[in-house]
C-alpha cells in the first residue's frame, strides 16, 4: 500500500495485528473497512444512547479513522488516477476528496504531516476558502 515512492502504508489495528505489517492495497482497505466498522459499532466509542459520554479519547480515535481514510484517497490519487480519467470518473473522485479534506480541515481532523502525499493538490482546495 503505497502513495508514490515515498510514501509505504502498513496496517496495525492494535488488537490483532499489533506490529505494522506490509499489505497490498486491496487487502489494506479491506483491514480498514472493517476495523472502521468495529469502531462505530463500538458504543464505549459511538454511544447510541441518548446522553452517554463520549470516551476522553474520541477525537484521537476518529483522527487516526480519517488519517487511514486519506491514505486510500493518496494511494488512489499516485496509483489509479489514470485509469479513473480514462473512465471519465475523476470529477467524481476530485468532489469527494475535496469535501473530506474539507470536513477535515475544518475540523482539525488530519496533521499536516500526514497529507505530504497529496499536499500540492490540497493545497489548491484549500487555499480558495
């Protein structure tokens, strides 16, 4: 799981693999996908319950859900921009990722040394707001 040369992505949930391990893509996305679903079926996390707390640590958890989030739209953008644009998909892709860089902005929700991958074009979404 890459995003360019410089950029290699391992996965590590914490629980059932706790040292990073080297994945390809799919299965990375695979990981995420589900370990993203255990978390907001989670209530000690996502509290379903009108009035329960929120757990002193839910704004790291969900930093560290969009952090792995961007690097799928990273390794998308280095990988397989190419062939989204020979499919005359990339206006979809381009809208998605800029209302969740966006939404992250906004909110604090990815340090800036995460988005090293993608900065220039970051850059030109954020920069007009």
């Amino acid at each position: 799981m890459t995003a360019g040369p410089k950029y290699e992505y391992r996965w590590a949930d914490g629980v059932h693999i706790k040292k990073p391990i080297e994945v390809s893509a799919p299965k990375y996305v695979e990981y995420l996908m589900g370990w993203i679903e255990a978390q907001l079926d989670d209530e000690s996390i996502f509290p379903q319950k009108l009035g329960a707390p929120f757990p002193p640590n839910f704004r790291e958890i969900v930093k560290t859900i969009f952090k792995r989030l961007f690097r799928v739209y990273a390794h998308i953008y280095h990988s397989h921009f190419q062939k989204i644009v020979s499919l005359k998909e990339e206006a979809h892709l381009n809208t998605c990722f800029k209302h969740f860089i966006l939404f992250t902005h906004e909110f604090g929700l990815i340090d800036k040394k995460e988005l090293g991958p993608l900065q220039e074009l970051i850059e030109s979404i954020i920069v007009p707001y």
